[in-house]
C-alpha cells in the first residue's frame, strides 16, 4: 500500500514548479543535490549500523530508533561530504575536458530552436 501512495502523489507532484521558500524546501533541496552520493553511502552505513553494532549495542524499541537515528544521520552526513568533497570538484573538472564542452554545446538548444 505505501507504494500505491506515494505513486499516487506522483501527477500532484509532477505540476510542482517549486518548493517555495519555506523551512522545508532548503533541506528538501539539499537531499535532491546529495541523492546520487546518498544512493552510494547508503548500503555501507546500513551495514555498519543494522549489521555489525547490532550485535553490540541498542537493542529493543530505543535501540531501533537509535539505529535509525543513526543510519539517517551518518548517511546524510557521508552523503554531503561525498557531494562537496568528490561530486562537485569531479563536475568542474569534466567541463574543462574538450570532449566534455564539445558535448554540452551540441546538446545546448539553438537561438532559433523552441
């Protein structure tokens, strides 16, 4: 059923042209600049916080939520450092890469096209 939910919410949010200026939309646009390097932290700091310190510390319903706490924290965290540190630097290195600006510019629309 959360699926189908969230799949639902999907033509809503696709007539989304912003986030607004609200609290909500500098975090939400922080998650979406650090969403490639969060996909590639993600599976590590799981394994570290639900695989290996579950056998040495928090157990029960606090322990779940620490853990949880835990794994959001530290992948957000590694996930922006990853973003800043190695993402950003790669990206500006690519565009002085000829190949690279030769591409871009045969992507880029022309004056007269729409």
């Amino acid at each position: 059923m959360v699926p189908l939910g969230w799949a639902l919410q999907l033509p809503w949010a696709s007539r989304l042209m912003s986030l607004g200026s609200g609290w909500i939309a500098r975090p939400l646009a922080a998650v979406a600049r650090w969403s490639y390097a969060l996909y590639l932290a993600n599976f590590a700091v799981y394994q570290v916080v639900f695989i290996q310190l579950k056998i040495f510390y928090f157990t029960g319903l606090a322990g779940a939520l620490a853990r949880a706490a835990l794994f959001l924290g530290a992948s957000l965290a590694i996930s922006a450092a990853l973003h800043r540190w190695v993402e950003v630097p790669v990206l500006r290195w690519r565009g002085r890469l000829p190949w690279c600006r030769e591409v871009a510019a045969a992507r880029r629309p022309t004056a007269g096209s729409s």
